[in-house]
C-alpha cells in the first residue's frame, strides 16, 4: 500500500506544481515534510476510549485511531510521533502546524471546515444519552424536562446541537480532566450525551449506567481525519489513504478490534 500510495501523491504534486503561479509553490506541504523528514506528528485525544485513549494500566494508547496512524506512518516509511490535543484546541493545534494530521474521531461538520480541512469520512455515528439505572429518564422523550441537567463534552460536536436541541433541560459542558461519567455517577447530571464509541464503553466499565436509545436516529455525523487548510497535496494522499484502508480490509478490521464494526463509513 505504502508505494501506491507515495507514487499517486508524488503524481499529483508534480501535475499540480505545473499549474500553479510560482508564489503558490513556494508553500512546502505537509506531504513533503513527512517524506523528507521520515516523521508523522498525529495529534490525538488519549481519552476517547476505542478511538484513542491510554490504558490505565500500561501507559499506552490503544483504539481504532492508534491502529489507523500506524497504518497512516508505515505507509509514508516514517516514524510515528503523537501530540496530544483535545476537542477544543485540536484545530488551533493544527493551524499552528504542532501535528501534521489529527486522527481521533473528529466530527466533520461546517462550523468547524471553517478551519480545517477533512477527509473523507471512515466512521458515522449518531447520538445516545447514558442514565443511572433507576433514573427517572426511561425513554429519549423524559430526557428534555425542567430540573434535568444533561453533560457534553466540551467542544465537541455533540455540545452546540444539545445547546439548541434542548429546551427545558440544562446543557453542563464538561472539560478535561473531569469526565461525563463522573459527574453522572456523582449525580451532578442526569444524563450524559455520547456518540457510539462512548455507548460501547459505558457497556464495558459501568454495571450502574445504561443507555436510551433516540427514537429515530438523531444527528447521524461523520468522522474524519482533519489537516491544515490550504494543503491539497496532503490532502489528498490522507483522502486516499482512507478509500484504501476502505477497499484492502485495513479499516474493518481495525474497527472490528475495537468494537466499532457497525459504524465504519461507506
């Protein structure tokens, strides 16, 4: 994979080149950076369990994300460094060139294309709310009553939709180093709002926690790799690396891994 892949970008770098004025470049891509310096910077998020998180007891990152940069690096012939990031200063970070590529479940939506640049998607996810057992929200209608706070995680795609979505019900945007979980266990929230991946560890960790389902599939978004905008060379090789990991196997079976099967993207 990785020399199909390097020969097909280096083709479109130089068909490029040959139509551009001479101003535009002079900008080096981020293509080229990580051929040349034989170095991938991946900004990830370690919290995010089954896209990228840390292991509690070993210290290292684990998901489908982690698999999916080792992929991303081998097939460039370069060393994989992570940086770490979170929801609400990833693109500021990617802007700032601190990483080459942020690869941790990133919702593509407009607001945030204003800043960056995505790639074609390789999950989709709708939402679920996670209640305590024997809490008073039985079914997706109970969740939006007065009295009811509901936890987002802040920055994330989830947090303006529940802003506006909610009508009766307080929205607590919670930020790293607290969790959802924490602050649902500690009864400070009656509910959270998680994207699958969430769901599925909930199912893992918590015998407490249970999960209610919306009663149609509500806010169904697309997950992406986000680059810098402007680099269309890299760009592009990130786009086809992700229609290749699609098509050899690579992608279903890091998803099958982690137990995100049903939402890997058409």
């Amino acid at each position: 994979m990785r020399r199909r892949l390097v020969f097909f970008a280096a083709t479109c770098v130089s068909v490029l080149a040959g139509q551009m004025p001479a101003k535009a470049q002079q900008a080096e891509s981020h293509l080229d950076r990580v051929v040349k310096s034989a170095t991938l910077r991946v900004c990830t998020f370690p919290g995010y369990y089954s896209i990228s998180f840390r292991d509690p007891t070993t210290g290292d990152l684990k998901g489908i994300d982690i698999d999916l940069a080792h992929s991303l690096a081998d097939s460039l012939g370069a060393k994989l460094n992570f940086v770490e990031t979170n929801f609400g200063t990833f693109a500021a970070d990617v802007q700032a060139d601190k990483c080459d590529i942020a690869m941790f479940g990133i919702g593509a939506t407009l607001k945030r294309a204003q800043a960056v640049a995505f790639s074609h998607p390789y999950l989709q996810t709708g939402i679920y709310a996670v209640v305590r057992k024997g809490s008073d929200i039985k079914t997706w209608a109970d969740i939006d009553k007065p009295g009811h706070a509901v936890a987002v995680q802040l920055g994330s795609y989830i947090e303006p939709f529940m802003k506006t979505y909610l009508k009766q019900a307080k929205v607590v945007s919670i930020a790293p180093p607290a969790t959802r979980e924490q602050e649902l266990m500690a009864h400070h929230v009656d509910a959270e709002i998680v994207d699958y991946p969430t769901a599925v560890k909930v199912g893992h960790d918590f015998d407490w926690a249970t999960v209610v389902d919306p009663d149609t599939k509500l806010m169904s978004t697309p997950f992406s790799y986000v680059v810098k905008l402007g680099d269309q060379e890299w760009l592009n090789y990130v786009n086809l690396f992700v229609d290749t990991i699609k098509r050899d196997g690579t992608l279903a079976a890091a998803a099958k891994r982690n137990d995100l099967g049903p939402i890997v993207a058409p």
